[in-house]
C-alpha cells in the first residue's frame, strides 16, 4: 500500500521516495461529475427563489398601494365616493413598479352602510386570475337627531 502512493526514483544509486501528490483521472471525472450534479440540482433552485422574492416584493407593493388607495377613498364624503371609484387608477410608483397595474374597485350596500372592495392585479404568473383584494366597511352616513323643540 505504501508503495502504490510513492514514486521510487533512482539517483545516484540510492532510491529514494517521491510521495505523490497528483490526482488520478478518475478522481477528477468522479469530482465534476459531483460538481455538474450539484449545479443542475441547485441553479432551478435558486432561479426559483429570486422569481419567488420578487413576487413577494410585487405583493407588499400591491398591498402598500391598496391600503393607501383605500384609506383615501374612505375619508372621501359619500356624495364624491361613487365617482372616485369609477375614476381609480393606481398610482405612477405602482405602475411603474408593476407591469399592467390595474385596479378595479366594487362599492356595495350592506345593512350597516357600505362596503368598498379594492383589486389589483398585474402582469405576473395568475395573479391576474386571482388579483390582491382589499376591503373596507364605511358606515351609513347618520341622520342628525331630530331636535325637540325648546321652550
């Protein structure tokens, strides 16, 4: 066994041992074929895993703008709010950020007033089938009191 790693080299008569430090051609086939394993394993992964953040980035985005759309349309006056939500148009950050933005709002009446839902979708893999939604209850704009008369 000891023989099989050295290299004996006669010089001068003597012998003397070379230890051998290179590699045979099986180990290096055995290593890239090792190394080519592991790259076609682990490259869809980690392709998968940037799709997977970026989409992630594009829902927060979506919420963001939701939320912020939203908050607008609920402080508007119920005379204005019809109106608005028939002109909604996202945002040009949003646009920007998010190819073929389009957003939709739906005003319904409830029996404690009204509620706004608001969707958006984009141009990414079935989000267009199944769009981010958010939903707010307004209620119903209170009558004053009537007075009783003073005497």
């Amino acid at each position: 066994m000891y023989a099989a790693r050295h290299l004996s080299i006669d010089i001068d008569g003597a012998r003397r041992r070379i230890p051998r430090s290179a590699t045979t051609s099986l180990e290096v086939i055995v290593a890239l074929t090792l190394l080519c394993g592991l790259l076609s394993f682990s490259t869809p992964l980690i392709v998968k895993h940037g799709r997977l953040l970026q989409a992630q980035r594009n829902y927060r985005l979506a919420l963001d703008e939701l939320s912020n759309q939203l908050e607008r349309l609920s402080a508007l006056p119920e005379t204005e709010l019809e109106d608005a939500v028939k002109q909604l148009a996202p945002s040009p950050f949003a646009t920007a950020h998010l190819p073929g933005a389009e957003l939709r709002g739906q005003l319904d009446s409830i029996d404690i007033g009204r509620r706004l839902t608001l969707r958006l979708s984009w141009d990414e893999s079935e989000r267009r089938k199944a769009p981010v939604a958010l939903a707010a209850w307004l209620p119903a704009p209170r009558s004053p009191a009537p007075r009783s008369p003073e005497p």
